[in-house]
C-alpha cells in the first residue's frame, strides 16, 4: 500500500551548531505537525562576524505521512 506525504521546508537557527538548528526545526515543526517521518537537510549557512560563527543556520526539508480519511482507517 503506497503511503501518501507531505513535505514543508523549514528554516531554523541555532548560536551553538548546525546539530542544534536541526534539533530546533523538528522541535518547533512538532508543535504543529504530527507523523513527521524525517528531517532533511538542504542547506546549511553560517553568519560570521568579527572572523567567528555567530549564528548556524539550515535550510531543511521536513517530511510527514498524512492520515487516511477512508472510514475505518488510520
């Protein structure tokens, strides 16, 4: 049986790592979402000030299986 999904793209940003900006997308994207299935990551950017890292960003693409609206399924 084939699986119907959907994908959203998210932007997200973390000062401490690329790791903790995806950690943050699937965080703020499960507030809303439900049977997110993968986070994929697209693009990843960094700000830079002063020859540093000040801010780690992502361009990520989050992925969630949709329910059935068939009566009896789920």
């Amino acid at each position: 049986m084939a699986k119907v999904v959907k994908v959203i793209e998210l932007l997200s940003e973390s000062p401490k790592s690329w790791e903790d900006a995806a950690q943050n997308a699937l965080r703020e994207a499960s507030r809303t979402l439900r049977n997110i299935r993968s986070l994929y990551v697209k693009e990843m950017a960094a700000a830079v000030e002063n020859g540093r890292i000040t801010s780690y960003r992502l361009n990520s693409k989050v992925t969630l299986e949709l329910e059935s609206t068939r009566a009896g399924k789920k």
